[in-house]
C-alpha cells in the first residue's frame, strides 16, 4: 500500500520536497555531512537540541510558500527526533538560532542577499557562509550575528570565527586532499572547514575521522608495547631476572616470564 499524497480538501499540504533532484557537487555534500555529523556528536548528551540540514523548514502556519531549507542547522529546546520537515509552530514557534550555507556558483546570490535578509526577519542569531572551494566568497568564511535585528559580521580571531551559539570556533585548515587544480572553476587557495572546541582546543571528529583516530591511536600503543618487550629481552639476555625487568620497565611479569 502507498501512502496517499494527494491532500484532502480543505487540508493545507505541506510538501517534503520540491520534487527536483538534489544536485549537489562533491564539496558541497561532503561539508554538509560533516558539519551535520560532528555537530550531532558534539550535542549528543543534550536531547532538546536539533541537527539536521537539506530539509524543509515551514516558518509559517498556513502558508506553505514560507518555507526555507537550510544546508545545516540548530534548534534548541526541541526533540532531536528525526523529522521529514520541520514546522515551527508545531514546535512552539522555535526556529533555528545557528544556519550554515555552504555556498555554489548557483547558490552564491541567494546566499549573499535574500538568504540573510530572510533570516534576520525570522530571529536566526548566527548566519555563517562557507565556500567549498573559495571561487565565490571572500574570505572564503563569514559569520554574521544578530544585533538588534539587523546582522553584523562576526568579527575574526586569530583561529577563526566564534559561534556564540554553539560554543564552537569555526575555522579554515588545509585540506587533506589538495582541490584540484585541473578542474575549471576550482582554485589551489581554498581551505577546509572544520569545527573546534575552544575550551579544549580539539577538533570536532566526523565518524571516518575518529575511526581513523582510533586506529592510529592502537598502532601507536602496539608500537609501544612492542618496544618495551624488544627492551625486556635485551635486559633478560644480560643476566636481568624476570622480576628485574618487570620492575623497570614497569610491565605485568607475566609479559616478561611469556619471553623466556
């Protein structure tokens, strides 16, 4: 059985999608995933904190014409349940106090003057723009907070942009993979945005990157370890006893007594 999509009369339809495909480049959606990832394990402790992006957000009752889809954002004070869309009245009118677009050649415009003029309307506190590639903005990040209904830039630090929201510096890193310069319309100068805690000066990890983390964080135990048993046969070899080396090296005797 399908559902049935065709609303009924009198019922006020609010579609989930404008029926396009998404046609995203490679930057675009990798950024939008990451930020969406680490932003949802930063707040994972916290369940009335919602992360999402690429979803329709419906500002007002009864008009499904006001609608905007945000590449990524944050509501506070609500359920972090997965949602097909979000409409604000639903959730006491609450409607998200951080945005990021991630700006395209095609979204350059929309994202530079009717995007910020929208959501300063609505209440959004913290609008911030990152280029992927850094053809269409410059700098190639921006922040603008709001001040008395009107959005002023976000001033930089030496590490990047503040989001006062969040309690997270946003900032440009070079890339593990260089853009590729053979590509029209890409250039060599762009830098990769990642999320930092400030009060620990840690990057904010995506799945892939604290897997791999994890991993280098084994081999570099296991290269320890073996180590400080390559050193345990030199000092057995010398005339040491098992206890001996235990002792000095600081290992379990039984990790000694396995070497002779």
């Amino acid at each position: 059985m399908t559902a049935d999509t065709h609303p009924k009369p009198g019922v006020i339809f609010y579609p989930e999608s404008d029926g396009q495909p998404m046609t995203e480049s490679d930057p675009t959606r990798d950024y939008l995933i990451y930020a969406i990832e680490v932003l949802r394990q930063f707040f994972q402790s916290r369940q009335q904190v919602y992360v999402s992006g690429n979803l329709f957000i419906y500002y007002r009752e009864g008009d499904p014409k006001a609608v905007v889809s945000p590449d990524v954002f944050v509501i506070f004070g609500v359920s972090k349940r997965q949602r097909r869309s979000y409409k604000a009245w639903q959730e006491e009118g609450k409607l998200p106090s951080f945005i990021l677009e991630i700006t395209s050649r095609t979204t350059r415009k929309q994202d530079e003057t009717e995007k910020p003029a929208l959501y300063a309307q609505l209440g959004i506190r913290e609008y911030f723009q990152y280029d992927p590639t850094g053809d269409y903005l410059s700098p190639q990040l921006k922040g603008r907070r709001l001040q008395d209904g009107v959005y002023e830039p976000i001033a930089p630090e030496r590490e990047g942009l503040r989001s006062e929201v969040l309690g997270l510096d946003l900032r440009l890193v070079d890339p593990v993979f260089p853009v590729d310069t053979a590509v029209p319309g890409l250039t060599s100068v762009a830098k990769a945005l990642r999320f930092f805690d400030p009060q620990t000066g840690e990057k904010l990890l995506n799945y892939a990157e604290a897997e791999q983390a994890r991993q280098q964080a084994e081999q570099a135990l296991g290269e320890v370890e073996q180590a400080q048993l390559n050193a345990a046969t030199r000092l057995l070899h010398r005339g040491l006893t098992a206890t001996e080396v235990a002792e000095i090296l600081e290992l379990p005797l039984e990790a000694v007594l396995a070497l002779l």
